[in-house]
C-alpha cells in the first residue's frame, strides 16, 4: 500500500455472460461499482475494482453454435467487437483497474489447480448426477428446489438431467454458512439473508453438482478428460485469480484479499452467499468482508429482456441523454438495495428536475452573475450576514459527513439526496438575497460578492461530492469554479475556494429535454430496424405451359432424416412419396435445420429429377425451399405445407 493512502479496498462486479447484448441493468450494476470505487479512490484509498465477462457454458456453445462459429470467436466478438463490453465500459466511463476473461489461459489453469486442492482434501469428489438443469441460468436443481416445475430463479422450463459427475460437498459447510449469514454483516440487505437461510440452508444444503461431461466449453479438469468445471466455481474464483490465486500473472493477493465487496444482482445472491464462501472455507481462505445484493430495474414491473422487445441500450440512451445524466438517473432513483421501476419518462423528468434546473441553474446563474457583476473576478472585500448565511453555511460544511455516512452503507440515492437537498437551499438562497437588487447599489456591492462566493462555494463542495456519479460533469464544473479545489479534505470545510475567485462561463451542464417530444423519439428509436431482405431477380424467359406441366411436384413426409456423415452440409431424408416405397433425396441444408426438428413434416418434393449420386448417397429429387437474404445474411427455409396433404398428391 502508499504510503499516503488511507488503506486498500478491493470492489468487484459480477463477471458478465458475454451471450447478449449488456442492457441498462447491467450497466446498474457496474455503474454503481464505478461510482463506489472513484468514491473510495476520493477519500485517498489505493481502490483495486475488477469486473470482466464468464465466458464459459453450454448456453454460449449453443450460441456459437447457431451462429457458425467457435465459442471463442463468438465470445471475442461480444467482449472485444465494435459495440461490445469492453466498449460499453468505455463509454460509460467505467474506472475498472482490472478486466478478467474466464477464457484467460492464467484463470483456466488456476481453475484447475483450485478444483484439484479440493478434489484432493475431499471435498470434491465422483458421483452419478440425476436431476434438473436450467439451461439460460447454468443451474441444477433437484426435483424438490423446482418452483411449479420451473426453474426458481428465473421461472423458465428445466430438463433432466443424468450424468457422470463431481460433487462439492456444500452439505459440510451448512452449519458455518448458515452462521456467517445469521451472525455476522457478511450478506447485505439484511433482508436477503432470511430468503437465504429459510429457502436454501434449512431444508438441506445439498452436495453441488460441479462438473459436466455433455459439453465441452469450460474449463477441462484435467485429471478426468471429458469432464469440465460447473461454470459457477470457473466463475466465482475470478475474484481471486484475478488478484494472482495460483498463478503467476499478479500478484496482488496479499494487498487485496479479502474483498471489501461484491456487488451483485439479488439472483445470484446463492452463489455468492452460499456456494462462495463455503468453497472458501473448504481451501482454509479468508471470506470476502461483504456480498450486497442490490435489486432489480425492472420494466413495466416485470424483468427487463430482450424477449419483450422492450430493452432499453445503454448505448442509445448515453447518446441521447450524456453519459453523467445517466449514470447520475441510475443512482439517483432507485433505492440500491430494492426493485425499481426503469422508465424513459423518469429518466427525461430526472434529468430535467435534478440536473437541468436544480444542479445546472444554480451554476449558470451563479458563474453568470459573478461574470455579469464583477467580470473576470470576485472582489475582495466582501460583506457576512450571519442570519442570512449560517444556515447554508452550516448545511455545506456538514454535507461531507452526511454523504459519508450513506455512501459507506452503499446508500446511494440518500447520498444523492442530501446533496441535492443542499442544492435547492442554495437557489433558495439566491432568491433570498435577490443578487439582482444587491446589484444595483454601489454599498452592497460587498454584500453582493460574498452571496456569490457563498454559492460559488455551494457548488464546489456539491460538485466535488457527485464526482464518483458524475466525474466529467464535475471536472467541468471545476474548470467554471477557476479551476477549485475538490479533494476530499476540502469538502467538509466551506470557504477553500480563494475570495477572488475566477470563474469561466460555459454552456448550460444539462439542457432541458422537451418531454414529449423525446419519448416520441425514443418510440422511434425503439421500434425494430425493418430487416433489409434482398430477393432474388425474377427470370426474364417465358417457360411455355407444356413444359412447365412436366414439373412433378409432390407431397412428401418425412419419415427419417438424419446428417452425412463428413458433410457438414447434407441432410439424408427417408420420405413417404406415396408409392408405398421410401423415396431417398438429399438435400445441401444441414446448416438449417437440426435433422430431428424436420421429422414428420409434409415438405414439397420435384421428383422427376435424373438420379443423382452425392457422397456415394442417390438422391432421387428435390425439395422445394424458400431462399432470401436477410441483413446480408443467406436464409432458407423448407416449403412446409398442411399435414392434411396426403403423401403423394400432385401439385400443380
Ligand atoms: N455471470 C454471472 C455472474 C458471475 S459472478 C461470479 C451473471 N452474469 S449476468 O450477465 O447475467 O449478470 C450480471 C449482473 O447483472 C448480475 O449481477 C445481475 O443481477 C445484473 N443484472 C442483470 N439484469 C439486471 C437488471 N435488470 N437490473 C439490475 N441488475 C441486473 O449473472
């Protein structure tokens, strides 16, 4: 540690699925750590603050999958591509000193040294798995923890599950975590720690299930081929692989672990509050000081996804509104540790409210006044009035302490809120004092002066404090103050700025947005790009009635279908013609379509078509399929028609 700072503080985010693209509440979550972190970085701490992406699971090898590229192609392009995490982070002026990618070789290897110290002490060990599994969540659950069938963390259907596998055993370490959760301040909101208690640890902990043999996108244990390490203990040990836990790439442990905080959603509150430290306690290390489980936004009070088509992008919304604004909105209306209710219409209404007439006016009316009074600098000689100043004195000088108090207990909207509270007492205080009739007497020129260095002071010390929301907005306001003074030992002390303090006018911080007009271009904004779908040029040359009547079309059933094998491309199809004998075509459209989705359907064959042999396979026939190109992207789809057809009618 320096010398001079007060101490270390260790803060992370939870590490993200690169599998979409991040929306508004994952930029909650980081926006938060962000804002945490530049505070602390504010009171003189030497901050380390992680985030980084989880990039392993069988979800993201489906999704490579169905885009036609290897998981680590398609991982690289959502953390490292235009428009990815690492740019979302950037533009949003995230202050991470460290970024983790669970694909990282050094994290891989130490994930397998760590499941290895555990396999060896006993804690891990083989097993048969049978139960359920949530896909989208990377979850097993036993028949028993199912919520109507469904997943309980996210309400989705579950499938089952059996395999070959290794088990931590969670059930040793109940008793400890259940006392770590009841006993000490380990979980924050107090309020998730009965959900934890009541619903995971007394009906049971279970063993965990920690590796799977049925996909091959994790991290290999390496003493067993074929098996790979549950994506949650991957994930979970980047906190400290990324400090330099069993490998050589940093080395950073010794300054930083324990953690002073993870912030994480209220979902994925088990894992860390449950799983996390029991898996710490089973390698004999020290706990993490705290796990915050902050709430949700919410959209029209339900969970914001893609699939509603109502996901509102980060990117989007710092365009249109500023980065500050939005981070500001974030913090300033939702309470961090419950639910909250994510609109565009309070984000414009915040804006306008908080920024462009409380915060934004007070400091053009004030920089303009003493511009407009005094020119380039205020006068010396200025004029105390106790009984109009002592209460914003007193409020200013005592807002540092305020702010501490719920920034340390990651109060956020409260710390907010007495900043803002010491902001209307100052346009009040203009208005008290009316400068505009101070101005127009020589004699309470003084008098004048002291009112604007009052404010001016106001604004320094309000500024100084919003640094970790808004760090541009407040460097900006800075530079108008003459370049004041904000560091921490200067905001709970009024009167650092000089007398003659210089100010530099500038633009309005936040201008104010026309309601509804922007929810107007928002809607616009928000409705889905009409795909560019390009078709093929129709022919120019007649085909005579005769000829074209040549053409058998059919009706045919699936009855098997199944892939070539080394052919990515071909797909044998057993079909129904009719005739009472197997018709045998194939067809170049593997890329399409899985062969088991296909079975049973009544598809359009030509079947005079000459014989043709392909892969040593005859194919007697065509099936029909419709071809376009959609975003530049080639599709095909099977000319499926009504299941009433019988096989073997004609077409014409
Ligand atoms: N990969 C895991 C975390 C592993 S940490 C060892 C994960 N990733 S995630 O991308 O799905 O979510 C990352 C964080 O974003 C979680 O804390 C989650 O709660 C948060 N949020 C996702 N949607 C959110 C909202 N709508 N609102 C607030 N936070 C939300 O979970």
């Amino acid at each position: 540690m320096c010398e001079k700072c007060k101490g270390n503080y260790y803060i992370t985010t939870p590490i993200y699925y690169p599998s979409a693209k991040l929306h508004i509440g994952h930029a909650y979550c980081t926006v938060a750590t962000d804002a945490m972190a530049r505070y602390k970085r504010l009171q003189g701490y030497n901050v380390k603050f992680l985030t980084g992406t989880d990039e392993h699971g069988q979800k993201i090898e489906d999704k490579a999958k169905e885009a036609g590229v290897t998981p680590q192609q398609y991982v690289d392009d959502i953390v490292l591509g235009e428009g990815g995490v690492l740019d979302l982070w950037k533009l949003m002026n995230i202050s991470y000193d460290r970024f983790i990618r669970t694909t990282d070789d050094y994290h891989v290897a130490a994930i397998q040294k760590i499941f290895k110290k555990m396999y060896d002490n006993g804690d891990i060990y083989k097993g048969a798995y049978k139960g359920k599994y949530c896909k989208p969540c990377e979850s097993f659950w036993t028949e028993s923890q199912l919520k109507d069938g469904k997943c309980p963390d996210c309400g989705r259907e579950v499938m089952d599950a059996e395999e070959e596998a290794y088990f931590f055993r969670l059930s040793k370490y109940a008793d400890r975590v259940q006392d770590l959760l009841e006993n000490t301040d380990f979980l924050e909101p107090r309020s998730r720690v009965s959900e934890m208690v009541n619903n995971f640890i007394k009906p049971g902990l279970e063993d965990l299930c920690v590796s799977r043999t049925s996909f091959t996108w994790g991290v290999p244990v390496d003493f067993d081929p074929g098996h790979v390490v549950y994506v949650w203990i991957d994930a979970l040990f980047n906190y400290m692989t990324a400090l330099g836990f069993e490998n050589d790439k940093y080395n950073d442990l010794e300054e930083f672990w324990p953690a002073d905080v993870h912030f994480i959603g209220k979902e994925i509150v088990r894992f860390h509050s449950i799983i996390w430290p029991a898996m710490l306690m089973s390698l004999d290390l020290p706990l993490p000081k705290k796990v915050y489980g902050h709430g949700w936004l919410l959209l029209d009070g339900g969970k914001m996804s893609k699939s509603k088509g109502n996901v509102v992008d980060p990117y989007i919304l710092s365009e249109r509104f500023g980065v500050d604004a939005l981070r500001f909105f974030l913090l300033r209306s939702f309470p961090f540790g419950s639910d909250g209710n994510f609109s565009n219409e309070l984000l414009i209404n915040t804006i306008n409210v908080d920024l462009a007439n409380d915060l934004g006016n007070l400091v053009s009316r004030t920089v303009a006044m003493a511009h407009k009074y005094f020119g380039e600098k205020l006068p010396a000689e200025q004029a105390e009035n106790p009984e109009m100043d002592a209460e914003l004195v007193a409020m200013v000088a005592s807002l540092r302490d305020k702010y501490e108090e719920q920034m340390e207990k990651f109060a956020f909207q409260n710390a907010l809120a007495d900043i803002f509270k010491v902001i209307s007492r100052a346009n009040k205080y203009i208005d008290e004092n009316t400068p505009w009739v101070l101005a127009k007497s020589e004699e309470l020129k003084p008098r004048l002066a002291k009112v604007l260095y009052n404010l001016l002071e106001t604004v320094r010390v309000c500024a100084g404090l919003l640094t970790p929301f808004m760090p541009a907005t407040a460097e900006e306001i800075a530079k108008r103050l003459g370049g004041a003074k904000m560091d921490w030992d200067s905001l709970n002390i009024f009167g650092v700025l000089p007398v003659d303090v210089a100010c530099v006018a500038g633009p309005a911080l936040f201008p104010r947005i026309d309601m509804e007009k922007e929810l107007a271009a928002l809607e616009e904004l928000n409705k889905p790009a009409k795909p560019a779908i390009e078709i093929e040029p129709y022919a120019e040359e007649h085909v005579d009635f005769d000829t074209f009547c040549k053409n058998d079309f059919r009706a045919v059933k699936v009855k098997e279908c199944k892939n070539v094998k080394k052919s990515d491309k071909l797909l044998q199809f057993t079909l129904d013609d009719g005739t009472g004998t197997d018709r045998q075509i194939l067809s170049g459209i593997a890329k399409y379509y899985k062969p088991e989705e296909l079975v049973g359907k009544t598809l359009v064959a030509i079947t005079n078509l000459p014989p043709r042999k392909m892969m040593g396979r005859e194919s007697c026939g065509m099936l029909l399929s419709a071809v376009h190109t959609v975003n530049g992207e080639e599709k095909l789809n099977l000319i499926m028609i009504d299941d009433a057809i019988p096989a073997g009618a004609k077409l014409c």
